[in-house]
C-alpha cells in the first residue's frame, strides 16, 4: 500500500514540477499582453477660457478605443478609436454631437487606427496591420508597457505627429492603488492645430500609470492651440471624471492581483513538487526495503528428531 502512495506521490510530483516551469517561463508571457477585447470609453471633463465656437465655458470630452480581433494576432493589436471635445454648458450634453449640431457645441472630432506591440506597448505601422494609408504612429499610444519603469518614456501626440517625452516625476497613491506619475511637456511646437490650419500647439499633460499593467489611471492636461500670428483659438483644461479613474483604479487592482497570482505561481507549484517527490521517494524505498526473502526452512515445518535405540 505504501509503494502505491509514493507512485501516485511521485507522478504528483512530477506534474506539479513541470507546472511550475510553465508558470516560470511560458505563462506570464501569455498573461502580460494587451487583450484582445478591449472595449473602453474614456470621459474627461474641465472648462475652456478660449474655444473656436465662441465664449468659453464647461467642456467634456470622450474617447472610445476598440481592439479589432480580425485584424490582431498573438504579439499585436489593432485599435480604432473615435474622440470628441464640445461644449457642456448645462451637464446635459451628450458625449458627441455632428456639425449640424443647432447649439453649435462641437469643438473638434476625430477618429484614430493603430497597432501596437501587445506586451511592450509601441506603436507597429505594418500595413497587413492598419492597412494602406494610415498615419504612422511611434511610440507609446495608448498606454504603457507592463511593469513600468521609472525613466522616460516616447508617448504619441497626434498633433505633433511624433512621440515625445513622457518624464517620470515620481509616485502617488490614487485610491489604494500605486501610480508612477508623467508628465508631457511642449511649448509653442509647430503643429496642425485644426483640419489644414497650421499655428502653434502648448500642453502640459500629467498621466498617473499603473505600475503593473501600464494602463493610465488618471490624466489632467492644459492645451493652448494658437495660429501663426499668436492668435489662441483653443486654451482648454481637461482630466479623468471621477468615474473614469474609479471603474480604472478597480480594472487594474483587479488585473494586478491575477498577475501577482501567476508570479506566485512558480513558487507555490515547485515547493509542492519538491514534497510531493520527497514524500513519493520515502514510501517508494522505505516500501521496498522492507520486503525480505526467507531462507529455506525458515518459517516451514519443523522435522521430527529420530532416536535409535541398539538393540
């Protein structure tokens, strides 16, 4: 009985060993990617003291990105993403309107295709990916690798139409949750500021990132957009709503915790693996040791002693 136990301990042991070295080496490379539903809608709210429809006042603006499955594969991911900035005067404005909007509350509208690297997050410009034509993106885009470092990261401005420096400035806890803080910083940078206008585009953007998994958390930007002669027709502040960073907060504790289950994972698994064959090994041999051969007669009947008696 005890030879069968360390048999079942010892192929135990052998599963959870090997186990543990898919956990080691192959799992969190399938675990660290970007997903491949990805379906997010992010609000951002703030006030306008310029706006090319006129006056300033309370603005809110959106940003949905959603993953194209068909056109992504296992190292890449494709986005189409879709963002609109217009006026907000009462609350009540839905997240876009068109140009034909009677309350002219439209600011600016637009729509983005890109790819990514799904671990490392740069921006991949193969035309199989995004097809003919798209702008060529570099980069970060959308977010940030897994396990951020800190140093500077090239983070994607579309106005600009290159990356530029994303600089660490340091830590800062948002709701339970570490976050490296970013900052992007450009003055007066020649750029397309409207739809064939060329002038001069200012912005000081703050991304607070999650360690782990790279997604931005929160974000405040100050934009100013003026024309060639130091005309401002855009000078706009805008950060997460508090919803955004809450339902972002909660994504990434949740995210987190299964990457911190599969770093554990390894560990767990071999510390298992060793008993198990410890265990396996001592019944095994402690079970055939104690199997012996008796020696002839030893044990059997004992033979009747014979006198014999002269006679």
């Amino acid at each position: 009985m005890r030879k069968t136990v360390g048999f079942v301990l010892l192929g135990l042991a052998g599963f959870l060993l090997t186990a543990a070295l898919l956990a080691q080496f192959y799992v969190p490379g399938q675990v660290q990617k970007t997903p491949l539903d990805v379906d997010t809608t992010t609000r951002l709210s703030g006030t306008a003291a310029v706006l090319p429809t006129g006056a300033g006042s309370a603005v809110k603006a959106v940003r949905r990105s959603v993953a194209d499955g068909e056109a992504s594969d296992d190292q890449v991911i494709v986005f189409d993403t879709f963002s609109c900035l217009i006026t907000d005067p009462d609350g009540t404005a839905p997240d876009c309107v068109d140009d034909t909007d009677p309350d002219k509350r439209l600011v600016t509208a637009g729509t983005d295709r890109f790819a990514t690297d799904r671990v490392t997050a740069t921006a991949v410009n193969e035309e199989r990916y995004v097809g003919v034509g798209a702008e060529p993106h570099d980069g970060l885009v959308n977010k940030f690798p897994f396990d951020v470092q800190q140093e500077t990261y090239p983070f994607w401005d579309g106005l600009v139409g290159r990356a530029v420096n994303a600089e660490f400035q340091g830590e800062e806890d948002i709701d339970g949750l570490r976050t490296y803080k970013f900052l992007v910083s450009l003055v007066d940078e020649p750029a397309e500021i409207s739809n064939g206008v060329s002038g001069l585009y200012s912005t000081e953007k703050t991304m607070w990132v999650d360690q782990g998994t790279g997604s931005i958390i929160d974000q405040s930007e100050a934009q100013v957009r003026k024309l060639d002669d130091g005309t401002t027709v855009l000078d706009v502040e805008l950060s997460f709503t508090d919803e955004t960073v809450a339902e972002s907060v909660e994504e990434a504790k949740a995210n987190n915790s299964q990457l911190s289950l599969v770093a554990r994972a390894p560990i767990v698994l071999g510390i298992l693996g060793v008993l198990a064959l410890a265990g396996g090994l001592f019944l095994t041999l402690a079970g055939r040791s104690g199997t012996t051969t008796a020696p002839p007669g030893a044990g059997g009947t004992r033979s009747a002693k014979h006198t014999t008696t002269a006679g």
